[in-house]
C-alpha cells in the first residue's frame, strides 16, 4: 500500500507504464481500429502514425532490453552517499506470441531465454538460465509470469524483468494511440501535443486519486525522420513529456513537488502489419519536500530517480536490427 508521500511519485512516474507485476491496468489493450496491413505513407509525404501493432498467435521475434535505474537522495543539500543506488537489467531471447484477444494484443506468450541478468553496482546475478523458457500471461487485467519448468521458481524481479522484455514499451492497458497519437497525417519535423487530458484520467484511475490535473501535463509527440534497415523502412517519432504537480502535504510538510520528465524513441515500420521494432525511453522523476525538523530547523530532501530502457524486437532470424 503506498502512503500519501509517495503515491504521487508513483503516479507520475507509473504514468508511462514503468509498472510492476501484479500492478496492471484493467484493460486488455487499445482497438484496432484501422486495417493492420493499410501503409502509413500518404500523398504529398505524409505520414499517419500508428503506434499500436496487432500482433497473431504464432508470431516470433527476436527481443533485447535492458533497462538501468539510479537513484539519489539529498538532505538540505548535503549528499548523502548510502542513499545513491546503481542498478539494471539486461534479457536476450526469442519470444512466441501463443494467444490473442480480439484487438491483437498478445494474452499469452513465452520468452526462451539467451541471458537475463540483474546488475547491482556491476555485479550480474543470472535472473533466468539460458534455455529456460517463460510463460507471461496477462488477461482480464491480471498478470502472471512463471516458469515453464515448475521446478523452477522465479524472483519477483526476474518476473519484472520477463514482463517487460514481453510487453515493453505497449505495455496492457497502456492506450498509446489516444494518449501520444495524431489524427492527422504529419509530415517529417512535424509535432503534436499530447493528450494531456486523457493521460490525467487515465493515470488518476489507475491509482485512484485526483493529484494529476490536465495542466500538470505537457509535450508533444514529432515524426523526426524515415530509417530503413533490411529493405523495412521505419518512422522515427520522440515523445517528450513533462508532469509537474503539487504533492499531498503531510504533517510538518510545507512543501511537496514532484516532476517527471520523459523522452520516449519509437521506431514504427511504415508497413503496419509489422511489429514496432526499436524503443528507448529516459525517464527522470525528481521529488523535493520541506518540512520543519523538531529543532525548528527547515529541511529540504530531494529524490531523484534516473530510468533508462532501451530494446529492439525484430521478426525472429532477421539478419540484422536497429542500433
């Protein structure tokens, strides 16, 4: 259960989707509402940008993601070294999409394992064997991520981390059509504002709560330029957002803010029967709370947390990937 001091902080920094197992939305996924093989390329060099790819029962591709995560605390300015943590991810495999809902995201698929590792201060712990093989499940809103070999338990980070490398970056639930999406064809340089509204609501739902207002939110999605790598031809659209909000005030609080910046890097194949094969996203969420110390001295204590995902997914035997 989180408390009211860290509830907002979970909220915008969950906002994009950095959720936990266990911590779904309740839906199953975005429609498909337009015709999964219709190119995204239109006269005159515009583009109509498509982030949510139906997937098929059967599919296979290639998956790399890493992810790493630093974290910083300081107390009335003076760092406070216990409270700097380093750690990250990286998983290699093969993943199978086993089962579908009706709008094409995925309800069932394994993850055979090349590497899974988990690093804290440079030191790698396997997470997962290679060869093993994962079973993600996620359907009515529920998660559930074990082995396939029932003699075999898994960690509730190797969990995390195996969802992730399934799911990353349209993770279920996550609309990201109506929240980052245009109607509009757009053209390379182009950019559009977020739904700022939708991303309010949708985040507020998740947790409950009415911290994030539509105008703690800014950004604006941009088509940024075409790649092409092994004959595919790919749109490169950023997505840069800010949400800064006021923070529930506890007892001796007298000020509480939180601000969460991201920048997300999609790589979309204009093709869309095609999966989308290339993310990154950065994420820096930042906390500052005053509050009267028993001496009636004014302390300030500032959090910061750096996230940083990268990954690629191509159809699998594909000779080479995006960098």
């Amino acid at each position: 259960m989180l408390d009211a001091r860290n509830l907002l902080g979970a909220i915008l920094a969950g906002t994009l989707g950095l959720c936990l197992v266990g911590n779904a939305l309740s839906q199953s996924g975005p429609p498909a509402t337009q015709p999964a093989s219709e190119p995204a390329s239109r006269p005159g060099n515009q583009y109509r940008i498509k982030i949510f790819r139906p997937e098929k029962a059967g599919q296979n591709c290639q998956v790399v993601l890493s992810g790493t995560r630093e974290y910083e605390r300081s107390v009335s300015g003076q760092q406070e070294q216990a409270e700097k943590t380093n750690w990250g991810f990286e998983v290699k495999g093969f993943r199978k999409v086993l089962t579908v809902d009706a709008n094409g995201m995925a309800t069932r698929s394994s993850l055979t394992c090349e590497s899974c590792v988990e690093i804290v201060d440079r030191i790698r712990t396997d997470l997962l064997a290679k060869g093993g093989v994962a079973i993600v499940t996620c359907q009515d809103g529920k998660i559930d991520v074990r082995a396939e070999d029932p003699n075999i338990t898994l960690s509730a980070t190797a969990k995390n981390v195996l969802y992730l490398a399934v799911y990353m970056p349209l993770l279920p639930g996550m609309d990201f059509d109506s929240w980052f999406g245009t109607d509009k064809p757009v053209r390379i340089g182009e950019s559009w504002p977020v739904k700022s509204k939708t991303i309010a609501d949708a985040s507020n739902r998740r947790f409950q709560s009415k911290l994030v207002r539509e105008s703690d939110i800014t950004g604006r999605g941009t088509l940024t330029g075409l790649e092409e790598v092994d004959g595919v031809e790919y749109m490169v659209v950023r997505i840069d957002m800010t949400i800064k909000a006021d923070g529930p005030l506890e007892e001796g609080m007298t000020e509480h803010k939180v601000q969460t910046i991201t920048a997300v890097t999609l790589h979309l194949p204009l093709d869309r029967s095609l999966p989308l094969i290339g993310n990154t996203r950065k994420e820096i969420l930042t906390r500052a709370i005053k509050y009267r110390a028993p001496d009636g001295k004014e302390v300030r204590l500032e959090d910061r947390t750096e996230r940083i995902h990268s990954g690629r997914s191509v159809p699998a035997g594909a000779a080479s990937t995006p960098r």
